[in-house]
C-alpha cells in the first residue's frame, strides 16, 4: 500500500509541473488595440482617428500619376480623412529596388510655378520653324506653348513645320520633377560625302551600351553611330543608353543630311528647368470636416520621422503593405484660405507599394 501511495503522488505531482508547464508557456492573447489610427493636431483642431472604431478604417493602394507610382494609404473616420501618398523613385534605373522608408519620409515640395515649359524656343534653330506641335502621353495639346506644373515621366512629342514646308518629329520620355541619375545628350553632325555621324555627349556618366534605331529599326549598336545611305536623306534617330550605373535612357533626334537648318535637337534640357524632386517623398492630404489641408513644407527638411517599420501583409489586391509609425510636425496649406497652419501628429499607417 506504501509502494502505491507514492506511485500515486508522483504522478499528482507530474501533472500539477505539466500544467504549471503548459500555462507558462501559453502566448497572450492578441490585443483588440486598433493597429492604425492618428492622434494631434492641426490648425488648432484635434485628430484622433483609430481605425476599427466608430467605423474608421485604413486603405491602402498603388495608383499611377503621370507615369509614376504613388504609395498610398488613407485612414477614413466619416467627415475626417487622411491621405499620405508616396512617389516612387530612381526611375531611370528599373533594376534599382529600393526601400519606400528608412529613418525619415520628407514631404515633397510643394510647387506653384510650372515645372517645365515647351515652347518653339527650346530648340536651338526656331527661325527655321513655323509651327510646333505639342503632344503629351498621346495627348495633342491645344497650344504652341505649354506649361507643365505636376511631376511625372511624361512622353512628350514634337510634330515640327519648318519654314520650307518639310516636316519632322521627335518623341522622348522626360523626367520632370524627379532626380536624373544621369544626363544624357544625343548630338550629330555631317561629315566628309554627307556621312552622318551621332554620338552621345554625357559627361561623367560611363554608358556601357548604346543600340540606334533609324525610322524605329535597329541599325547599330556601335558607341558611335555613323550612316552613308544615300538617297536617305531626313529621318528619326533613337539612342536607347545602358549606363554603368544601371541607368537607361532613350533619346531621339530628327536627322537632316542635307539642311541641318530643318533638324530637330534632342531637347534634353527640358528635365533640366526645375531642380525639384518627388523620389521617395510624401504628399499628405487632410480633409476635416469639408476643410481640405494639404502638406506645403516651409523648409526641406520637414519630414515623417519613423520610429517603426515592418512588412504587415498585403491588402486585398495583393500589393505588399509596409506599417509606419512616427512623428509628423510639419506645416500645411488650408486650401480655402491658402493660410499656411501647423501640425502635428502621431501616425500609425499601412502604405501599399
């Protein structure tokens, strides 16, 4: 009877350790806390949005805005909304995959003048041209001269009367508003028997490849393009360019081998009117019950600073959804008064990218 006692009381006490085990090992339960929400203020009004409270919500999505994509997330509570958009970026290296936060997310300058204007000035021989033509991502614009005042990677054509009667054009892509990782110009010249030769001039930046395309046929992949054709004498030439630095750029020209005086440039130099760039920065807009706000940044280094980050998941079309929380002080526009106000906020967001 003595040998079953402590057969029994080893075995109580293995299960009185097993479920001390057990219990101590068991995780907490997940917090109902909601994951997104934004506490402050702005214009001395207060913001406290909590999404899954009094039927606020978070979205998230990736929409394309002038040929670039925007980052977005949205935290909705009824009269009170808050939009953060972030550009993308490094977009003359495809290959470049890049982080949309690091320590800080600075807010994109906010910009009244135009970015860029097209006009029969830009080309170096606008005596020798009547009439431009302008046609923007396959848009023909209604004037000769056009102001462009929103970033974006814009397709840009130039349909050219000359002052003879002959005809020429040229369609290039232009980054306006966003950083160049290089600066790339196509050039050409006659040489001795009406030899065409084009070349490339890009200070400082290695090209590893460049393959020419005439009237859009692949004619060369020589580092310098030279052309005898006869009977060939006004055509469309195209540099498409791989840097060194994982870079690719397209250029197109109008070639005239008899009468330079009806060529067409490479009109590189409208990237170069405006120094302001959107890579990676943010846009912010606050609508508080039917007063918008929208982020108009005093200084350069205003900016979301980012205490925590990480991959949350992704949203129900299957873009990747990167959680943010910082800090946010920075100064606004109030559209209806255009009276510059300060904020300050708390942010916990999902943005899609």
């Amino acid at each position: 009877m003595r040998s079953l006692a402590n057969i029994l009381l080893v075995f109580v006490i293995s299960l009185i350790v097993f479920s001390c085990t057990k219990e101590d090992i068991t995780p907490d339960p997940p917090s109902n806390d909601p994951v997104f929400g934004a506490q402050g203020t702005i214009d001395g009004n207060e913001i406290s949005l909590e999404a899954g409270e009094d039927n606020a919500y978070m979205y998230t999505d990736v929409v394309t805005v002038n040929g670039v994509d925007q980052f977005r997330g949205a935290l909705i509570e009824g009269d009170i909304e808050m939009n953060v958009n972030i550009s993308d970026g490094m977009l003359d290296i495809p290959e470049l995959s890049t982080d949309i936060v690091g320590t800080g997310i600075q807010i994109a300058p906010y910009n009244n003048n135009p970015l860029a204007t097209l006009s029969k000035s830009l080309f170096p021989n606008e005596e020798f041209i009547d009439e431009v033509t302008w046609t923007i991502d396959g848009v023909t614009q209604p004037y000769s001269e056009i102001n462009i005042s929103e970033p974006g990677r814009y397709e840009i054509c130039a349909d050219v009367i000359f002052s003879n009667g002959s005809t020429g054009s040229t369609c290039n892509t232009y980054l306006i508003g966003y950083q160049k990782n290089t600066n790339a110009v196509v050039k050409y010249l006659v040489g001795q028997n009406d030899q065409i030769i084009s070349f490339v001039e890009s200070p400082n930046n290695e090209i590893n490849e460049i393959k020419w395309y005439r009237n859009d046929v692949l004619v060369s992949d020589a580092m310098t393009y030279k052309d005898s054709t006869s009977g060939l004498n006004t055509y469309s030439l195209k540099a498409r360019i791989t840097f060194a630095n994982g870079s690719f750029r397209e250029r197109e020209i109008w070639v005239n081998r008899n009468q330079t005086d009806y060529r067409l440039s490479d009109l590189s130099s409208i990237e170069l009117q405006s120094n302001l760039t959107w890579d990676h920065k943010a846009s912010i807009e606050i609508n508080y019950f039917g007063e918008k706000y929208i982020s108009f940044p005093g200084s350069q280094n205003q900016e979301i600073i980012v205490t925590n980050s990480f991959e949350y998941g992704t949203n129900d079309d299957g873009e990747k959804v990167t959680y943010i929380e910082g800090q946010l002080n920075s100064t606004f526009l109030k559209v209806s008064t255009q009276d510059t106000v300060n904020a300050s906020l708390d942010i916990r967001f999902g943005i899609a990218h």
